[in-house]
C-alpha cells in the first residue's frame, strides 16, 4: 500500500482565497483524522470520521473551516475564506480498526499551508 | 481529562551516548500511551504504545519505554544514539475511543 496520501505537498495562497486539501487514506481504515501542526499550538485534532461519517469536530477553528468524507478512500479540508493565521502544517491520518483496542494512525506526509 | 507533558523542548546529546525524552501523564483512568516520531518534512510514525500490559515496551530502531505509574510517567530511551535518531518526538495518550492528544514535543539533536 502507498500509505496515506496528500494533496498537495504544499499550498501558498493570499488572504480570502478558498483553500481546499485532500486525502487519501489507507485502503480498508476505517477512521480518518484531519490534524493542524504549528509551532504555538503543536498537533491539534481537527475533525476526525469513521466509516465516513464525522464523529467529532470540536477542534474545528471556527466555521471557515469545513471537512467532507464523500467515501472511504477520499476526504477534504477546505478554508473558506483562509487568513494568515491558517499558516501550518495540515496532516491527515488513517487508522483500522479491530474489535475495541486502540489501533495505530498511520500519518501523511503533510500539506504545509502558507497564507499570504 | 488525558493529557501528557513533555519536558524539555529540546534535548541533545552526543553519538552513542544514552537517549532520555520525559513525558508525564495526567489520567483519571488506566492510559494508553503512545511515543511518535516526526522526521523532517515527513509525518509522524509509532514508535510504541503501551496498553495495560507489559509495563516495559520495547519500539521500533532500538527504542523502548517504561510505564511508571507510582511517577505517572512513561519515558522514552535508547541505550546509544545514532545519527539517524534525530528528528521530532511526541508523546501521546489516548482520550477516547481511536483519539489522541499529544504533547508539544522534544527535538532530539545528535552531534557526531
């Protein structure tokens, strides 16, 4: 399997441009997790789905920011409008699962995101 | 609720000398801790997890972990450093069902 893939591998945008990122995850996971990396905040949880459906966006910024799973192999995070404090490290992460132990998320390589 | 701090955002050390990255836990109920990590440009990889069994848990690349839990703690070590160790590392705990949080991070750095 290729692993979790992104797109793209970086992004630089203006300010109130739409940004949209993609992801692919690893066939046959069942979960899917959208991350925010900044040197201030670390890694933060944004939304995470399972078996499409979104379970938890509490760590969504705020409503620019909107996430779709249309199907298993494909999801988006989209900014609308985007700011320069969107500026960061976008990762995505896939992880199966098997009965109720924890199973381990397997990382993109990242969409580094610059807001101008 | 879960969380872990990682002391130290930065640590370096020598080739061949011991590697030590401290992570303390807050849990109110048994955790499930993780150690990632994050080469640059790269994402983060597992490097173990601790799940209520063995509380000494043996890694990928020479790397193993010791669940205390009279210290809370769950400390990241390899006996001699290489080169190639130094990247990001995160410790992580598990706060529900498939989610983590994760600390801020330790950059180890390796000089020859």
């Amino acid at each position: 399997d290729a692993g979790v893939i992104q797109s793209p591998r970086h992004e630089v945008t203006e300010m109130g441009q739409e940004v949209t990122l993609r992801c692919k995850p690893i066939s046959g996971h069942d979960y899917l997790f959208w991350y925010r990396q900044t040197m201030m905040r670390g890694l933060e949880l944004l939304i995470y789905f399972n078996n499409n459906v979104p379970i938890d966006d509490s760590g969504m910024p705020e409503d620019r920011f909107s996430a779709k799973m249309p199907n298993a192999s494909f999801s988006t995070l989209k900014i609308q409008p985007s700011e320069p404090r969107d500026s960061a490290v976008y990762f995505c992460a896939s992880s199966p699962v098997a009965g109720s132990s924890y199973n381990e998320q397997f990382f993109g390589p990242g969409t580094r995101l610059t807001v101008l | 609720a879960q969380s872990v701090t990682q002391l130290g955002s930065h640590v370096s050390v020598s080739e061949g000398a011991l590697v030590l990255l401290r992570c303390n836990y807050s849990s109110s109920v048994p955790p499930y801790l993780f150690w990632y990590v994050q080469y640059p440009n790269q994402g983060l990889q597992l490097l173990l997890k601790y799940t209520s069994a063995a509380t000494l848990v043996k890694g990928i690349n020479g790397f193993e972990a010791e669940f205390k839990k009279s210290e809370t703690s769950f400390h990241l070590t390899k006996p001699s450093a290489h080169m190639s160790d130094a990247a990001e590392y995160f410790c992580a705990v598990r706060t529900g069902f498939q989610k983590l949080v994760f600390g801020t991070g330790t950059r180890l750095l390796v000089s020859p």
